[in-house]
C-alpha cells in the first residue's frame, strides 16, 4: 500500500466540488487517512511548491493556493499515486483524459482543482508538509 497527498484547490472548494472529488477516491477504492479543510499561509505554500519558486508562474501560483480554504487529504491504497495522477487527469485541464477531474471541471492550468504527488519521494515530503505529526 502507498500513501499520497491530494489537495482540493481553492479553486475546486469554491465551485462546490469537495464532495465530487472525495465520491472519486472513494469509489476508486482508496481510502482517506487524513482530511482536513484549511488556508494555507504563504510560507507553507512556498514551501510545499519548493520546485517551481524560478518558475514565470510562482507568485500567481502561491496568490492561487492561499487564496482560500483548500482540502488536504492524505489518501491510501495500493497504487495510490498513479491511481490519483490517472484521476485528476494532465495538469493542463484541455489535455486531460475524458472523464477526468480536470477535464470535467476545469479549462484553464493555473485553476486545475486538485493536487496529487507526483512520486514517492514527493508524496513523503509533501504528506510531512501538511500532516507532520500524523504520519
Ligand atoms: P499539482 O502539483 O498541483 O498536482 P501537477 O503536478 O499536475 O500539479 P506541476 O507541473 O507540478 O503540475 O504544477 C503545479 C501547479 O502549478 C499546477 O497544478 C498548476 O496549478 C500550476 N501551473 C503549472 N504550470 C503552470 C503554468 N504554465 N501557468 C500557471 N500555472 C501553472
């Protein structure tokens, strides 16, 4: 079994689709280890988007991500990375899979809905970031 961290973006929690994107996981078959709603300040944010603090988009990006309350999730089960990335679908929403998240509620890559770890070392570091006495 394998843990991931999977965040409902602002974004995703404005619009209502909490639930819709917790019916997913659960009707995937994984399970919820952690849940949590709450606003991220800047410092955490930074850190938790470490990789692309040189990149055009970083400040819109950590604007994006504290602007609201976001759902962190620490979510279980075998395959449970991949199996999250194949339910967001691509990060660009107009290149997601049919079906997916992303392509079902989202047209544009900054406001994308959720977050999924990209691998396992990003999973621990990530889950560590949200949950550091849990885990
Ligand atoms: P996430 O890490 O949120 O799951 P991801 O792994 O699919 O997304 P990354 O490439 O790590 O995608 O980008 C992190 C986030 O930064 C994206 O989800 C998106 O919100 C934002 N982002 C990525 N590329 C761009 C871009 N070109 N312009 C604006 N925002 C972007």
């Amino acid at each position: 079994s394998e843990r991931t961290l999977v965040l409902v973006k602002p974004d995703g929690v404005a619009r209502g689709l909490i639930g819709d994107v917790i019916a997913r996981i659960e009707r995937k078959g994984l399970k919820l280890a952690a849940l949590e709603l709450r606003t991220l300040d800047r410092e955490t944010a930074e850190t938790h988007y470490a990789e692309h603090k040189d990149k055009p988009f970083f400040g819109d990006l950590v604007d994006f991500i504290t602007s609201g309350p976001l759902v962190a999730a620490v979510v279980e089960g075998p395959n449970a990375i991949k199996a999250f990335r194949q339910l967001a679908g691509a990060t660009n929403p107009v290149e997601a899979a049919t079906g997916s998240i992303r392509a079902d509620h989202a047209l544009e890559v900054q406001n994308n809905i959720v977050h999924g770890s990209d691998g396992p070392e990003s999973a621990e570091r990530e889950i560590k970031i949200f949950f550091p006495d849990r885990f």
